[in-house]
C-alpha cells in the first residue's frame, strides 16, 4: 500500500537505488574530497583505541584475559556444554579468528567444558 507522499516516483527510486549499489559495494572510500574520509589508525595510537573503555588492565597484558574475551564474544552462552569438537565447529561456523580455533584445538578431547571460563582455564593449566 502506498502512502503517497514519496518524495521521489519508483522509477527515481530505483535510479537512485541503483547509483548507490556501487558506493555501497566499494571496499574504499568513495569521496572526491580527500578531506571527507575518515581518518585511519596510525601505528602509536594508543592501545586503549584497540579495546572498551574501562576494560581493568591494559590490552595486552593479561593474555588469558584477552583469550576469554574473545572467546565469550564468538562463542556466547548458549552452547555450553560442549566438547572441544563442538567448540571447534562453532568457531569455525562463527568464522571466529584462526588464532581462537588453534588454541581451542589444544583442549583435551575427552573432556566437555561448562562454560569458557573452564575452557580458558584448562588452557592457563596447559601453559597456553
């Protein structure tokens, strides 16, 4: 059901559908004015710009900090428990970071874990 009050007919409506489809699609910035773009990450930014505000303790510090992290953040709640082929496949399927699916390839197969806290402690206790 139309409303009619489009500013636009159907026909601009898809033109300009149409016009945008390319800028939409561009893995780069499509302004003329170099100026317009946003400005990019510089190397000696500071590490805080890599993670939340008020996380306790700076990125990089804590290793298992940052592994449970990542991990709650790919692999949520819902699907503990699991064993580490489960872990694995729904890294995987997240298309989680390769360095999360190597670490999880290191848990012991015969055991199932509650949730990522046990697994990242089973890595600390493994000497990851």
């Amino acid at each position: 059901m139309e409303r009619g009050s489009d500013k636009l007919s159907p026909r601009q409506d898809e033109e300009m559908k149409h016009e945008l489809q390319g800028r939409l699609r561009a893995d780069h910035p499509t302004r003329v004015e170099e100026w317009r773009d946003p400005e990019p990450l510089a190397e000696d930014d500071p590490a805080l710009a890599a993670g939340p505000v008020g996380r306790p303790g700076a990125p990089g510090e804590d290793p298992l900090q940052e592994l449970r992290l990542d991990l709650a953040r790919h692999l949520g709640r819902h699907g503990f428990p699991a064993d580490r082929g489960q872990l694995e496949g729904d890294l995987t399927a997240r298309h989680a970071p390769d360095r999360l699916v190597e670490a999880v390839r290191r848990l012991p197969a015969d055991r199932s874990f509650v949730d990522v806290q046990d697994v990242v402690t089973t890595l600390g206790r493994s000497g990851d």
